[in-house]
C-alpha cells in the first residue's frame, strides 16, 4: 500500500484525529459528569462534591417507582423482539427468494422508517392508535416500536438468506423436507447468526426509543427512557442527583445489552455481507 507522505496529507489526518479526539473526550467528559453526580452529595464550583453516596440510586429506584418501569421496558422489548423476529425473518426470506413487480418499490418502503425521524411519523401513527384505543397501552407501545424494527430486521436478513444456495433447499426438499422442516431443521441452523445479530441490535432500539413510545404510552406502559424524561421535565421539585442516578441505571441498561449484542455480531459483518450480495446479483 503506497502512502501519501506529503504535508497537506499529514495535516488532513492529523486534523481528523484531533476531531476525532476531541468528540470522544466531550462524550467522556459528560458521561463521567452524569455518573459522579448520581453519587455526590453536593457538588457546587468545584471539581468534585464534597462527599460521595449511594443514596441517591434507592432514591431513585423508590421515587420514580424503577421497578414496574423496568419490568414494562423488558416486556415491550421482548415483545417487540419476539414479532419483529417472525414477520422480518419470514419476510426477508420471501423477498430474498422471489421476484415480483414492484419489489424495488416495496424494499423503498421498508428503508423509510429507517431514514425518515421516527417524530415525523410517530405523531400519525400515534393518532391512529388512539382512535383504536390501543394508544396508551402496552400493545400500542409494542406495534408503534414494530414498525421501524421489522423493516430492520428484513434488510439485515435479506443478505444472510441470499448467501444460502438455493441447491440446498432443493436437496432438502427432494429428500421429503415439508416447508416447516426445511425452514426449521436446514435454514435456521445457517440463519441463527443473522437472527441472533438482528434481533439482539432490534433490543437495543426498542430500549432506547424515545419518540414512538413518548408519543403512544400511557401511565402503566412507559419505558426506561419515557420515564426519565417526564423525571426531569415534570412539574415539582426533584433532586438533580436522583435524576443522575436513574440516567446511569438507562445507561447501564443500554451498554449492556448493547454490549451482548457486540459479542455476536461485528457491524462490518453485515455490511460486509451486504456488499457482497449485491455483487453477486
């Protein structure tokens, strides 16, 4: 590989890198920021508070009631999981394997609540869940956070279904395979990789969106992320460390999930994958 040594380049790259740096450092600094207030006692003009405290997480847990909110947060997102798992995987299989007038259309509709911001479709969607009375309800949480998440679970597995030879789904079915054994016993076996990256990213976005489930949660539905908000902007008197401390259980929620979902998919992968795909077509 031949490297271009002049000095506008080594000056591009050492700009890039002081960019870089100093994005990371703001994101520390504000992280770090969050995570010592949730501990400090005090902390006013000066570097560190005055003393450190684990009040403040049984404060929070017990004011903003974290318990019903973290359980309604892991069944919406299992929930959301589970279907965006057998409408995408199914999905992406048919539209994998067939050709059909207006696909490209069709593959443009999935890519919308991607690319669009979800407020911008959010607010529509919400007035139609009211108008059926699921709107404020755990199902209209969970079909509001579908619509973006099965589109995304169809364009990750649409590469990692064309990457199987049809050959092999034709020798299974010469040899007696029904369309459930072959869907079970021969596709999923290759698929597990590309269902276990897809679903495990669709848990993260469910537990961090913000806007489909701020617009169609009621009192008894709200997420982790809902309910943060409505701590920090609801009227009445909060102690700003309690609200650093339910941010912190957010975060640490996210990370870890996030981080199981790093453990089984590499996002170069899918790309990867992708490119490939389209050049085999």
């Amino acid at each position: 590989m031949i490297r271009d040594t002049t000095v506008g380049a080594k000056l591009w790259i050492t700009a890039i890198w002081a960019v870089t740096i100093f994005f990371v450092l703001n994101i520390c600094a504000i992280i770090a920021a969050v995570i010592v207030s949730s501990f400090g006692t005090r902390w006013l003009g000066t570097w560190l508070p005055d003393a450190l405290t684990i009040n403040w997480y049984a404060t929070a847990w017990k004011q903003f009631q974290l318990a019903p909110v973290l359980t309604v947060t892991f069944e919406v997102a299992f929930t959301v999981v589970v279907l965006s798992g057998l409408l995408g995987v199914t999905a992406a299989y048919a539209l994998a394997r067939r050709e059909f007038p207006g696909k490209r259309l069709v593959m443009l509709l999935f890519l919308l609540p991607l690319l669009i911001p979800p407020i911008t479709y959010g607010i529509p969607l919400a007035t139609v869940l009211y108008q059926f009375n699921v709107g404020g309800m755990f199902w209209g949480v969970v079909l509001a956070n579908l619509v973006p998440t099965v589109p995304f679970v169809i364009l990750v597995m649409i590469p990692f279904v064309e990457q199987i030879d049809p050959k092999v789904e034709a020798a299974a079915r010469v040899f007696g395979a029904g369309t459930f054994r072959l869907f079970v016993h021969v596709l999923m076996p290759m698929l597990i990789p590309g269902i276990l990256a897809s679903l495990l990213l669709v848990l993260v976005r469910t537990v961090g969106m913000f806007e489909l489930t701020f617009l169609t949660s009621g009192p008894t539905s709200q997420t982790l992320v809902v309910a943060l908000y409505y701590s920090v902007f609801a009227a009445g008197v909060r102690a700003q460390q309690s609200i650093d401390a339910m941010a912190v259980i957010y975060m640490v929620t996210t990370l870890v999930w996030l981080l199981v979902a790093l453990r089984f998919v590499n996002p170069t992968q899918i790309v990867a994958r992708g490119n490939q795909s389209a050049a085999a077509h």
